[in-house]
C-alpha cells in the first residue's frame, strides 16, 4: 500500500447498473477485489471500487447532460497501473469481449521509457487507459 496518493476519485454516470458491474470487472484482474456504499452529500449511494491505495466511486447522475466531453472543464482521463505489459494487453481483451469502444489498442508510447498502454472508452464515454511503466508499477 501507498502511503501517500490519490485516495479516491468519484465518477458520476448514467447507470449505476451498468458501471458498477464494468468497473468491477475492469479493475478486478489489478488489485481492486472491494466495493462498498456510502450516502453521499445528498442523500445518494456511493458504490466504492477499492483497490491498492485508492478507490473510484460511482454514483448516478442527478443532472441531465448531453454527454460526456473530455475538451470540457473537468476530467480529460482516467489511467489505471498495470503490474506488467501482460496485464494491459490481458485487459485489453477484456474490453474487446465486452464491446467496449477501444481508442487506440496496447503499443508504446514516448512519454516515459517503455512506457506502453492501451486507451478506450467507459458506458458513458469515459476515457480510461490501462497503464505499464516498468520501475512505476504497483507492487
């Protein structure tokens, strides 16, 4: 475990019924093993996906919205570590059999020696990437 971090981000979507069961699923195989519920500031269950040092909640929207832009104020993306290359390239046939919208499929980029990725897209169009660094993987 980190002993400093991110300790959580929370992430609002449309279906709780359909993101909770994905990002379960999504983070299971990288340490993520918990999910617990809190009452948020107005009264909504918070479903915690917990994993190494950091969880992402999950609640529905209480807003209407015409969909998610990452070019807007906000989150541009979310990347998740991987403790190897196999484990980005593994979730990444993951997304596959899910259907899930794949950006761009697990190559190396230049931003980091080695470091090597895969990016798509979450239920309501949220990018997400998995992520190998080798020397900045979790433990």
């Amino acid at each position: 475990m980190r002993s400093s971090g991110v300790h959580h981000i929370d992430l609002v979507v449309s279906s709780i019924e359909r993101s909770l069961p994905f990002y379960a699923e999504l983070l299971g195989p990288l340490g993520y093993h918990g999910v617990d519920q809190v009452e948020g500031e107005r009264g909504e269950t918070i479903w915690y996906v917990w994993g190494p040092g950091t969880a992402i909640g999950l609640r529905t929207a209480q807003t209407k919205s015409e969909g998610y832009d990452r070019y807007r104020i906000g989150l541009h993306h979310l990347a998740f570590e991987a403790g190897s290359r196999a484990q980005v390239d593994e979730r990444a046939e993951w997304a596959r059999s899910q259907s899930v919208e794949i950006e761009s499929e697990p190559m190396e980029y230049s931003y980091l020696p080695g470091y090597y990725a895969v990016f798509f897209y979450d239920p309501d169009g949220l990018k997400l990437e998995i992520v190998h660094v080798p020397g900045l993987a979790a433990a």
